[in-house]
C-alpha cells in the first residue's frame, strides 16, 4: 500500500470518529440547543410548533375555512412553513362558541389572497418562520450518518487489515490500537522460537527408550542426505504420551538442542479463540514461519486440547476448534518432500484424539513416556542435584527407594523443597532429615501440631498400629516406612509403606493383602475400643478398600463371578459423537458383583480381625511407644514387633506399587 493511500484511509477514519463523537453530540444535544435558543428568542413559537404538531386530529378543508371566516367565526390565524400551514382559532355556535385549535392546510398560492381576506375583517393572523433554523447542520448530519459514516468505516477497517498484514514479519507489532482483533491472527502471545535451546540428551535422564527413538531423529536433522539417498522419509510427526511431568517438553527441547535446530513451541490451547478462523490462522503462521526456519522442529503441548475427536459435541456441528484441526492436519500433510520440518506433540489422554491426527504421514511414531524406574529416578536425582548443597550422608539412591511412582518433575521438586526447608533453618547444606520431610510435605502435606496425650490421641495411635501390624504380618503387602501420630495435612495420622521393588504386575493376593492392611485401622478400633467407639477416621480406608475389591471383580477378573471385565480403565465422555454408556450389564450381574465385592470385604476384614486379636500384646507396646515419641521408623516397629511374633519374609515377592507413597491416614 502506498503513502497516499495509507494518508487516505488514515483521513478517512479520522473523519468517521469525528463525525461519530459529532453526530451522537448533535442527536443528543440538538433539541435541548434549539429548545434553549428558541426559549430565550421566542418560547410562544415553540409551543404553538409542539400543538401544532400534535394536531393530526383536528383538521379542516380549506374551504370550510373559507365559510368559517365569511361566518366570523375565525378569531385567530397562525402561518407555518411559509404560508403552506395554518393552525386556526375558531369560535362557532355549533360547539358552544368553545374556543378550538384547527389545522388547516393552504393552497399554494392562495396565502396573499388570504391574507388581504384576514384584514378585512379584523382578524388577528401571524406568519411564523421555518422551524428548523439550520438546516445546514441537518444536510451535514444526514451526510455523515448516511453517506461519510459507512465510507469511514470501511476505509478504517481497510487501514487496520493493511498495517496488519504489512507488520506481520515484526513478532513484537501489536497494531495501531495496541492490538485488536485484526491481529489476532498472529501467533504473537503463544508462540515461541529458540533458536538455540541450550539442552542435549546429557541433561534428559530416566527415559532412556525413549532418547533412543529419538536418535535417528537427530541424525536426520543433523544428515539428511544420509537417508534421502536410500529413499527414507523420517516421520513427520512424533507423538510423545505419558503422564504428566514426565519430561517430554524437556525431551523435545534436547532433541533441537542435540540437532542443534530452532525449536518452536505451542500449547494446544492457544491455537483456539473466540474468533472463528483465528486458530486455523495461526496454524498456516506457524507453518509458514517454520519452512523459512527450516530445518526446525514444532512442538505442540497438550495436543487434545486442539486433537480432539471430531464431531465430539453434542450439537454435532463445527466449532473453531474442528476448523483448526482441519487446518493442522492439512498442514501436515502439505509438506513438500523432506523439508526438514517435524511436528513434535505431547498428550496425556491420546485416546481423545481424533484418528486422522495418528494416522501415518503425521504422527507416524507414537513414544510412550513412562514414570521413571529407580534406576532412571537416580539418574533424574542426579541431574536435579548438581546445583544442590548436599550432605555427605544423603544418598540419592535411598531417596529414589522412598519416591516408587515420581516423576521427573516430582523429583526436582522433592530437592527444591528440601532446599527451602534448609535455608528456612538457615542451614548451608541440605540433610537426609531435609529431603525425607519434604517426600511428606509432598504427598500429605504441611505438618500439624501434635495432640496432647488424651483419648483421641490413644485411638489413633491403636488405629496406625493396626494398619501397621496387619500389613506387617501379611505375606504379600509392601513393608512399613514409618508410623506416626503427628497430623499432616487432613490427616490425624500416618501410616507409610514403601515397596521394594518397581513392578507394575499386580498378583491377586497383593490386592488382598492391600486391602486388609487398609481396614486394619477400623479393626483395631473395634477390637480395642468396642463397636461403639469405632470413629469416621476410617473413612478413606473404607473407599480404598471398596475400590480395590470392585476392580478385582469387574476389571481383573479376580472373583467368584469368572475372568469377566464390566468395566474399562478409562473412556472418552462421547465416542464418535455419541454419549459412551458403560453400563453394559444386566441387573442379575450386578447383583454378582455387589454380593462378590460384599465376600472380599468380609474376608478382607475376618482376616484383619484375626492378626490384630492374636497380637493384642504387641500392639499395646508399640502403642504405648507411639505415643511417648510420636513417630516410630519401620525398622525399630518390626524389632519391638518380633519380640512377640514371628514375621514374614518379604524379600522374595514383586510389588504392586508402580506409584506414589500411599500412606493409610485417619
């Protein structure tokens, strides 16, 4: 666009505020101005304007005007509009000689005749001016509104759209008004490019697998001519899926940093706006500016918030966020050859995501991103300690034992805390005391103050104990960590259980012995206070017991009512646009399952009921003990408590805790 247009359009949108402020001043204020000079100049004028406006009614043919004059019955004549109008005062017999207002219309030419009639017979008469004193200011006011405010308009528009499209290489260009909704097309707010991400493989750790799918990725960033020659196409598109925290921003980030490409980046959800076409405008603008950065990689976050399904809603129409999938998949499919540019996503809930957006040609790979093992939460330990003040006493490999089920950023923020729990006691190292508080402060929350030695104090001691001894004796369930009447959190007290190894298989008696240590607490309540006297404590062991039972019989197929799933881990609220219904069984089923559910709970409690009743005598001591130092450390609970019992072995049984400390909590 040239100067003189840009000077045009700028006259033009000027003039078009102007002439708004002027106009909506002129509609506002022009009657009260008139009313006011016409006031002060001639107030009998404008009343007779506002009756003689207000008469459509009282009308008269000109010529019973005529005999109305020739009868005398006329007293009075007003002239409006230059002879064209009369309002007549009248005076007949026939009304009473009541005084009456009349309008009257004259023909044209007929007013001096009329007039030469009026003064021959004596009768009063007045010629009034035009009512409206500046017309000028109509004629302006009807341009502007008509004519000057549609073609302001439109040539302010025009002006915003050009400057738009002309700055659109200037990230930092927010329009001539700051920013409008003109602009929001561009990507300005949510996406960001670093050429250099300052990140390698050397600082990923704990997902080893999947660095190693991501090599040849690097080596075709870094040589492609190495598979072009033989005819290879790397994918377009990789999808990287895991829990959250897992690292997978970081690891896309150590991938062009390992390529040493630029890295763009992007949530999901600024893609979409309240605007229909902004998103998929932003999606062409990413694109756009990725060939010219080429090679590079683009990184989408949290991809199901854009990916998902479509036709999912419940109107069955499009929306934004269709348009900008649509986009999206059609950007990725436009690639012309290998031209270095790979679409890097990451999701936690891929089974959202619509079909065409996993399909090869654009997320080829899907790389699952697991929770790290205890090896790989070492290595991620290590990697978040090089900056850390550490004692020589802490052992990084007895903190990964304590953390089954961290992620990577659960693990930075165990160190983090630990950090500030150091410097708040102005400390200038961090200690095993720090970090062990810090995994509490996590997974439980702030430390309470203790109670006093009282009766409340006594029962949720013997309801810890119970968990504790009942785990203790089972075969099949983790060891105890530590036992503790100090409240955290919600919870009065604590009951911790750490795994000894990192499996995910889970065997169908480490569920029951699961369940048994969670209702050992309610049992020791009943055993030692009586039936009565059992509290609300056990509520959440209760629910956790319950929900573990209903997985074994509608999930695993643990039961008495045979290897049948009725239900799924997870599912979509609609599937290909319709409601899902999981409710796929019959009523006598479902009385299987409830009356099942009811067996293991029962069996579950009988067993309980049993271990804590043959061990009364431990249990008051470890009690007693529990409540004169508040906490007791795994190891010195299972030395009191094999002075009286025999315990387990548990060194040879795979665990079932692939997750974070749970621990039982009154």
């Amino acid at each position: 666009m040239s100067n003189f247009q840009k000077t045009i359009l700028k006259i033009l949108g000027a003039l078009t505020l102007g002439g708004i402020i002027w106009a909506s001043y002129f509609d506002a204020g022009h009657i009260r101005t008139n009313i006011s000079s016409q006031f002060a100049n001639d107030s009998q004028t404008l009343i007779e304007k506002e009756n003689f406006e207000n008469l459509p009614s009282s009308r008269m043919t000109y010529g019973h005007f005529l005999e109305y004059l020739d009868m005398g019955w006329v007293t009075k004549v007003d002239f409006y509009d230059n002879g064209r109008r009369a309002i007549v005062e009248t005076s007949s017999p026939e009304l009473g000689n009541r005084p009456q207002r009349i309008r009257v219309e004259i023909p044209t030419g007929a007013s001096s005749q009329l007039i030469t009639k009026l003064r021959s017979g004596n009768v009063d008469f007045d010629a009034h001016s035009n009512t409206n004193k500046n017309a000028q200011q109509t004629v302006l006011r009807t341009f502007l509104l008509n004519i000057g405010l549609p073609l302001g308009t439109i040539g302010l528009i025009l002006y915003l759209i050009n400057s738009s499209r002309n700055n659109e290489n200037d990230t930092n260009f927010n329009g001539p008004f700051g920013g409008g909704p003109f602009n929001l097309r561009r990507t300005k707010g949510g996406f960001k490019m670093d050429l250099q991400t300052g990140l390698g493989f050397d600082d990923v750790a704990g997902i080893e697998e999947a660095k190693e799918e991501f090599q040849e990725v690097v080596d075709f960033l870094k040589t492609p001519e190495k598979f072009t020659a033989l005819g290879a196409k790397i994918p377009r598109g990789v999808l990287l899926v895991g829990p959250p925290g897992t690292g997978k921003t970081l690891l896309a980030k150590a991938i062009a940093g390992e390529a040493n490409v630029p890295f763009m980046s992007i949530s999901g959800s600024e893609f979409v706006e309240m605007f229909v076409g902004i998103g998929a405008s932003r999606v062409r603008d990413a694109f756009k500016k990725a060939k010219k950065n080429a090679p590079c990689i683009i990184f989408i976050d949290e991809i199901d918030a854009v990916g998902r399904q479509r036709g999912a809603g419940v109107g069955g129409g499009n929306d934004e966020r269709e348009q900008t999938l649509n986009q999206l998949l059609t950007e990725m499919d436009g690639f012309e050859g290998n031209t270095g540019i790979i679409v890097v996503a990451a999701t936690n809930r891929v089974d959202t995501l619509d079909a065409a957006l996993l399909r090869p040609g654009r997320f080829d790979r899907q790389i699952t991103v697991n929770l790290p093992d205890l090896k790989g939460r070492v290595e991620i330990l290590k990697i978040h300690a090089r900056n850390k003040k550490l004692d020589t006493n802490v052992s990084l490999e007895n903190i990964a034992q304590r953390t089954p089920g961290f992620s990577g950023a659960d693990l930075e923020n165990v160190l983090n805390e630990a950090s500030i729990l150091a410097a708040r006691r102005n400390e200038t190292i961090i200690t095993t005391s720090d970090i062990n508080k810090s995994i509490e402060r996590i997974i439980t929350g702030l430390e309470g103050n203790c109670l006093k030695d009282t009766r409340s104090k006594r029962l949720i001691a013997y309801h810890e104990i119970g968990h504790a001894i009942t785990a203790t004796l089972l075969k099949y369930h983790d060891p105890v960590e530590k036992v503790t009447v100090i409240p955290r959190g919600q919870a009065a007290g604590l009951t911790w259980f750490t795994p000894l190894e990192d499996q995910g298989l889970i065997s169908r008696g480490q569920i029951l012995a699961r369940i048994t240590g969670t209702l050992g607490g309610r049992v020791a309540e009943e055993v030692v206070f009586g039936n009565a006297e059992v509290t609300t404590g056990a509520n959440n062991d209760i629910m956790q017991a319950t929900s573990m039972a209903r997985q074994m019989v509608t999930r695993y197929g643990m039961s008495k009512v045979g290897p049948m799933a009725f239900e799924t881990q997870s599912s979509p609220v609609f599937i290909n646009g319709m409601f899902s219904n999981s409710n796929n069984i019959t009523s006598e089923t479902a009385i299987k399952i409830d009356k099942a559910i009811q067996e293991i709970i029962a069996q579950c409690y009988e067993e309980a009921r049993e271990i804590i009743t043959n061990n009364r005598d431990g249990m008051d001591r470890l009690v007693q003990i529990l409540m004169e130092k508040e906490t007791i450390e795994g190891d010195e609970f299972r030395q009191i408590l094999s002075e009286y019992t025999v315990l387990p072995d548990k060194t040879n049984y795979i665990s079932y805790f692939n997750r974070k400390i749970e621990p039982q909590v009154i």
